[in-house]
C-alpha cells in the first residue's frame, strides 16, 4: 500500500503536492488541538499525517535536486 501512496504522490503536480501539504499541514494541527482537549478518536491518525507530510516533503525535495541538476 506504501508504495501506491508514493507513486500517486509521484502523479501529481508541484502545485497539487504544495496543496495537499497545506491540508495536511491542517490536519495535523487540528488533530494535536484535540489529542490535547483529549477528544482524539483515532490516535493512529496523527503518524499517518505525519509520514504523508514526510513523503510530500521527501519528493519535493528530490524534485528541486533534480531541476538544479
């Protein structure tokens, strides 16, 4: 499943990853707002948004190394 993730992410354009990471970026405040008012339904949700934003970050990253190169 982690690598069909990777390459959907892979599909989408700078402008759609840089929106999605904004959501993302979202999610998680809104999630870290409610584990601290302990009305977290689903604690796994908070590493899933985390690891997506890592996986964003990682292929924007290697997108501009690319583009330097």
């Amino acid at each position: 499943m982690m690598a069909k993730a990777i390459e959907d992410l892979r599909t989408k354009s700078d402008d759609q990853l840089d929106e999605q990471l904004t959501e993302l970026k979202r999610e998680a405040y809104n999630l870290r707002f409610q584990a601290a008012t302990n009305q977290l339904e689903r604690p796994a949700r908070i590493k899933e948004v985390r690891r997506q934003i890592a996986r964003i970050k990682t292929l924007q990253t290697q997108r501009s190394a690319e583009a330097k190169a």
